[in-house]
C-alpha cells in the first residue's frame, strides 16, 4: 500500500476542493484510529474506555 503524508495545507483557493482535502483527512485519520483501535490488546482496550469516559 502506498503512504501518503500531509504535513501542511496553509491555504486552499477553491471551496470545494478544501472540502475534498478535508474530506480525505478525516477519512485517512478514521482508517489510522481505526487501525490503532484494532491493534490494541484487551488490557489497552480498557484503558482506552477508561480514559475516553474521563474526557
């Protein structure tokens, strides 16, 4: 699989193509949570629930 790496958009002329940028931002951020998430053991689960219910 390719890797794609964004590091810096500063501005974004056209309405509908920051719209897709940030569309596929947060679709690249969901699949690498996603991942993360999956990886985790059952203990790192846990704490995961712990500290997502302190915020």
């Amino acid at each position: 699989m390719n890797e794609i790496k964004i590091t810096n958009i500063t501005y974004v002329h056209d309405p509908e193509a920051m719209q897709k940028w940030l569309d596929l931002y947060v679709n690249l951020f969901k699949e690498a949570l996603n991942s993360e998430i999956a990886n985790l053991g059952e203990d790192e689960h846990t704490l995961l629930e712990k500290e997502l219910r302190e915020l």
